[in-house]
C-alpha cells in the first residue's frame, strides 16, 4: 500500500508537533527536530514515540546527501 502524501498537510511529530518530513526510500517521516524517524505500515504513520527509530549522525548524513 502506498502512503499518500496528502496527509503531510495535516500529519505532525507527536513530540514535538513540529514538521515532519516524508523519506520515500525508507517508508519514513522524519522529524528533524528531535531526530526521530516515523514507521509507516502498509500506507499507515506508525506515530508513536515509542515506536520511533532515533536518528543517528550517519542517518542525518545520508539523509542530507540523497
């Protein structure tokens, strides 16, 4: 199932509910503020604190290459 992108006009970090940003490659968004990376699950935001990835320095790196 793909993601519709539409929904990042209303979709917000639920830490910070700042901007998130959608990764294609990865099947993410990601909040660049807390450096958190957002799961999404059959066309579904997994937006759940808890269930968040925590970026590292090389994954704002690659981020920022692509």
């Amino acid at each position: 199932m793909i993601f519709d992108t539409k929904l990042m006009e209303i979709l917000a970090c639920p830490v910070c509910k700042g901007k998130l940003d959608y990764d294609k490659a990865q099947q993410e968004l990601i909040c660049k503020f807390d450096k958190l990376a957002y799961a999404i699950d059959r066309g579904i935001p997994v937006l759940l604190e808890n269930e968040a990835r925590r970026l590292t320095v090389d994954n704002e790196t690659a981020e920022q290459e692509s």
